[in-house]
C-alpha cells in the first residue's frame, strides 16, 4: 500500500496473538499473565512465552505481585512506558497538532499550530517543523521514538500514492503523500504511515475512548468525512478513501445537484461560521456581534456555541439547522451500517446537545426503527487529539503485531 497507514492485511498467527496479548497489556494493565490467558482465550503457557519474549526485548516490564489467593503471588506485568515512543501527528483542515505518547497512549507533550494556507509543501514544512518542537520539548531520546503516524484531511488514493485536498478555497490540489511520508522518513530515520484524518480518528475513538467490546462504530467528521469502524477493524475500502459521505458537485449547472443539497458539504463547521457571519452583518438581534467586538471576520463556531449557551435564538437556529441537515446524513449511514455507536467530531462536540439533540430528532424521524433504536450517538470523548492519538494507535498496533 505503498506506506499507507491501513494496511489490507491478512495476520499471520503469530502477528494475532501479538497483537491480542499486548492489547490486552496496554488496556489493563499492570495485569498477571493469568488474567491475560483469561481475556485472550490464549493458555496459560502460551502467553507466558510471549509475554516473556516481550520482555527480552524490552516492550513489557515485570511490577510488583498481585495478591495471591494461596501459592505463590503472581506476578503483574506492564508495558514498557520509558523504553519506547511514537508520534502522532494531525494534519487538520485548520490546524497541523503533534503530540508525543508513550505505548501505553499517555501523551508526553503536544503541539498546535495554525495550518499555513499555502501548498502542501508548506504544510510539509510546518509538520517538520511541529516534530522537531514536540521532540525537543519532550526531551525524550530520539532513538526510542520508534514509529509516526500522519491524519491528514483530503480523499486517500493509496495506489497512486496521492492524497486530494476537498477544501475548494485550495483548489482541491492533489499531493503525493508518498512524497511526504519519504521526507519525514529520511528527516527523522523512523517509519512514517499516511492515513485520512477521519479514519484515523475513529481507531484512535475505539482503541481509547470505548469498551473493547463494542465493534461497529462510525466517527463523523463534521459534515466532511466519516471514519468507519466494522467488526472492530477499520474499513479504508479499496484505495483508502472509504468514508467520504460529501458528494462531488463540481457542475453547477446540473439541475438534479440541485437537488441534493444536503450532501453538499457545510466545511468542517457545517457552514454555521457562514451563517452566523450572515446573520450578525443583518440582524441586530443576536449576541453573536457583540462577543467577537463587531468583527464578524473572526467569528469561530465557538463563537456561535457561547451565544447559543447564552439564550440567544439566532444561535440556537443556527446550530439546530446544522444539526438537523447532519442528521440526514447519520440517519442514512445508521440505516446502511447498522452501528452501535455514532461518535460526533471535528469540533461539532463541543455543541454538546445543542448540535447532538436536532440530530438525534432527525435520526429518529428518517432511520429505520431496527437500527435507530441500537444505536448511541455520542460526542468525542478525545476532542480535537483523536487524529493525532490515532494516528499514534496505529503505528503502536504495528509495533504491537511486529513485537
């Protein structure tokens, strides 16, 4: 795939049981190779010899003893927190992040930087930038940092190698990602992985923020990807851009695009900064002026969330529409997925019910009974690091399957 960050791969027996025993080290513990055997369904002595090859090599340290009901007290084990470290890095509509994590998924240290507005070269240049800062403020060793992961926004082709920006203010430019991931690999001498931003998110959404046991999940990003989540594994499709819930409406004059407005995509603010915008330069009557000072020009949908929280009423319209027009789309991906959980991101979750409400109303109204009544539509639980901390899970699940 070309350094892809999804691969499509078969794992070998081997490559399974490391990946099960290590998840289950990193979720739970410290935890005695006896309840390991437990959760996994893995015998006893199985586990004990992995575990015990792990720690040879430094990815899993003995602590401490549990307490014993009669014998010998067992011994707990842990993943090897100082030894190894990864870099997640999220290359966002607006923003460029990277943070720092230890195996276990503690972020170390974190950066956050405004995305430049030039080409992709740039952004590149910006990202080596934020690694070098992340790294240096970590003061963590470089050779123990092991593997980095990028999110980026933009429509995956894995077998051309490209990644196409869906922002029409750039253009809808295309950039070799292959080309990226060279020149952070030949920047830093450790492996580099490419995936979309909203599929990246949803791993990192099901590796940190939910049970192990729920197994279908759908993230959406805003109104401007969907990250999916099937049996408990990714779904990136056949190139890697699986989850693209916008349309192509690139023709204007074609009267049937009329006609599908709703999946025409609001931007990553569901086009509330564009109605507010609007409604504050028409209307005296929303607080929505008065909180950015008179500059319309810097109204944020945080903006509109603060007026909303307030009572205002051209606010709250303009969130319950947003949430209302996404719901459409939800209630059609619960009716052809049939998940779970629904998880709300991009920034939408911070609207709390102000946004999850008209959307829950419009599920109820359009989805199939069946599906509707199975599934919980809820907020990012990891906010705007579920690119970065996905990206970083994923190159940890590697590292895990390879162990």
């Amino acid at each position: 795939m070309k350094g892809a960050l999804f691969k499509d791969q078969i794992l070998s027996d081997r490559e399974r049981k490391n990946l099960d025993i290590l998840e289950v080290v990193r979720r739970y513990g410290p935890v005695t190779r006896t309840e390991i055997s437990r959760i996994t369904k893995y015998n006893i002595v199985t586990v004990s010899n992995y575990v015990n090859n792990y720690i040879k090599k430094d990815l899993v340290v003995e602590k401490g003893l549990d307490i014993s009901s009669g014998g010998r007290k067992p011994t707990l084990v842990e993943l090897n927190s100082r030894n190894c470290f990864v870099i997640g890095i999220d290359i966002g509509p607006e923003h460029v992040i990277a943070i720092l994590t230890d195996l276990s998924l503690n972020m170390i240290t974190k950066v956050k930087k405004a995305r430049p507005k030039e080409s992709m070269e740039d952004v590149v240049s910006k990202s080596i930038e934020l690694i070098y800062e992340v790294i240096e403020k970590s003061q963590i060793e470089a050779k123990k940092i092991k593997g980095l992961g990028i999110g980026i926004s933009g429509i995956i082709d894995a077998k051309a190698g490209t990644v196409r920006d869906t922002d029409p203010q750039r253009g809808r430019t295309a950039a070799s990602y292959i080309s990226i991931k060279n020149l952070i690999e030949r920047e830093f001498g450790i492996p580099t992985f490419v995936g979309n931003d909203a599929t990246v998110a949803a791993f990192g959404e099901k590796r940190i923020g939910l049970d192990a046991e729920i197994e279908n999940v759908l993230y959406m990003f805003s109104d401007v990807g969907c990250g999916i989540i099937i049996k408990g594994e990714i779904y990136a499709g056949a190139g890697g851009s699986a989850g693209e819930v916008q349309l192509n409406m690139n023709n204007q004059g074609d009267d049937l695009i009329k006609d599908l407005g709703l999946f025409r995509s609001g931007s990553i603010s569901l086009g509330i900064v564009e109605s507010a915008r609007t409604a504050a330069k028409d209307s005296n009557g929303t607080k929505i002026k008065a909180i950015v000072n008179g500059d319309t020009a810097s109204i944020t949908a945080e903006t509109v969330i603060e007026a909303a929280r307030q009572g205002d009423k051209v606010a709250i319209e303009i969130l319950e529409k947003a949430g209302l027009n996404l719901g459409v789309r939800i209630a059609y991906l619960i009716n052809l997925f049939n998940p779970e959980i629904v998880i709300l991101g991009g920034g939408m979750e911070q609207g709390g019910d102000l946004i999850l409400e008209p959307i829950k109303r419009m599920v109820r109204r359009l989805a199939f009974e069946e599906p509707a009544s199975m599934v919980r539509i809820i907020p990012s639980r990891l906010g705007e690091n579920a690119v970065s901390l996905g990206a970083a899970s994923l190159v940890i699940r590697e590292i895990f399957i390879h162990a």
